[in-house]
C-alpha cells in the first residue's frame, strides 16, 4: 500500500506559485471595475494616478509658484518651490531662517505668501544696530548670504517681541517686500499664526536649471534662546 501523504485540497491551493482565493478575489475585483469604465484599465490608472497625486499634494507636498520678487534674489518670479507640508506637523516648530508658505489671510491679504522666519515666539527683534544689521535677542545676524545685494537689512526701523505661537517674517529683497514690518499696526502686529503655515519650501524644481535645495542659513545659528520660546535655535 502506498503509505505517502496525499495532497488535501488545502495543500493544492496553497502551494507556492498557486494564486490563492484571496489574490484571485483582488484581481477579480480591479478586473471588474476597470471594466465599468470607459477605457477600461487606462482610465484606471489614469485615475489611480491622479489620486496619489492629489493625496499627495492635500497631505505631504506642495508646488508654490513665487509669485514676486521680494524673495529675490534666491527666489525669482517664476520659480517653482515644493513645499513640505510634513515639517511642522509632529511636533516640530518653524525655525530662524527658514522659508516658509504661509495663508496670509486676515493679517497680510487673501493669499498665501512665502517668507524667511526672522524671529520666533518670545524673540526681541530689533533693526538696527550700528552696522545696520538686525539683532534677535541681543545677537547681531549677518544676512548678506541671502539678502539681496544693494539691500539694507531694512530701511524701516522696528523694535518688537513677537508672541508665542506667533513669526515675525521678512523677503530677502527687502525693498520690495511687504512683510511684518509693514503690518506692525495692524491686527495681530504683522506677526504670522503658526498655525496658518502651509509648509516649509524645501526645494526649487521649476525652471530645471535654477534646481536646488532650500537650506537654514547658518547666521541665525548663534542667536540665543528667548526666554519664553522653549529652545528654538
């Protein structure tokens, strides 16, 4: 008598190679709605496509396209920036120097705009000191890597301590920019909600030749900590 274990039904469906029940079911599944559309699988995928898109550009990363020259001269109009929307959302707080997409409305205009964080909550920003430059929290920052050559750190002179949860902004091309300076008298003081920040702009994709990625400068490094803010650096 043959005394070898025979194959169980279970044991066909199972083996390595076989589809089982559960990939057929899958398949069948995709197969019969690409069917009720007009274009069958393309459509499909066309659909699938647009869709990670969308949830992509709704909860991780955003094109803003730079819609003036107050950022100039790192960023000219024209220029497409991808911005993290992920940067701010576990905890993380926006940082001296960092560029940033913001929804102006209310304060600034019914738009969203894009800026450099100057000062965060708790910092005493002051313009200027004798060599015109700005100093947060009593440590003068030199800004001539990003200010925009010809430009002064501000014609303007301000003396302010921005709340908490709050950012005090300013563009690069100074001359051209309106930014908290301008706003100060305004509700809320010019300082922006941290709230109401879209994202962090990480990176330029658009013209091909201006690619590049968005860094912190390092002139805000040595800035010391407002009492109040809770360790931004």
């Amino acid at each position: 008598m043959d005394t070898e274990a025979q194959p169980t039904e279970r044991d066909r469906s199972s083996h390595p190679g076989t589809p089982g029940t559960e990939g057929r079911s899958r398949f069948a599944l995709v197969a019969r709605v690409a069917d009720r559309l007009p274009g069958g699988r393309i459509t499909l995928s066309v659909l699938t496509v647009l869709t990670s898109l969308l949830l992509l550009n709704v909860f991780v990363a955003q094109p803003f396209e730079i819609p003036s020259g107050s950022m100039e001269q790192g960023l000219r109009i024209g220029d497409r920036v991808l911005v993290n929307k992920l940067a701010y959302r576990f905890g993380a707080q926006p940082r001296r120097g960092d560029v940033i997409v913001f929804d102006g409305t209310g304060y600034f205009g019914d738009a969203d705009y894009i800026k450099r964080v100057v000062g965060v909550g708790g910092d005493h920003v002051v313009c200027c000191d004798r060599k015109r430059r700005i100093e947060v929290n009593g440590r003068a920052v030199d800004e001539t890597a990003f200010l925009h050559p010809g430009d002064s750190a501000s014609s303007v002179p301000f003396d302010v301590v921005v709340p908490p949860g709050r950012l005090f902004v300013l563009g690069d091309h100074r001359s051209e920019s309106s930014d908290s300076r301008d706003h100060l008298g305004s509700p809320g003081g010019g300082m922006v909600p941290v709230g109401d920040v879209v994202g962090r702009a990480d990176w330029i994709v658009w013209p091909y030749p201006h690619w590049t990625r968005l860094t912190r400068p390092s002139a805000y490094a040595r800035v010391p900590a407002a009492p109040a803010e809770g360790g931004h650096g």
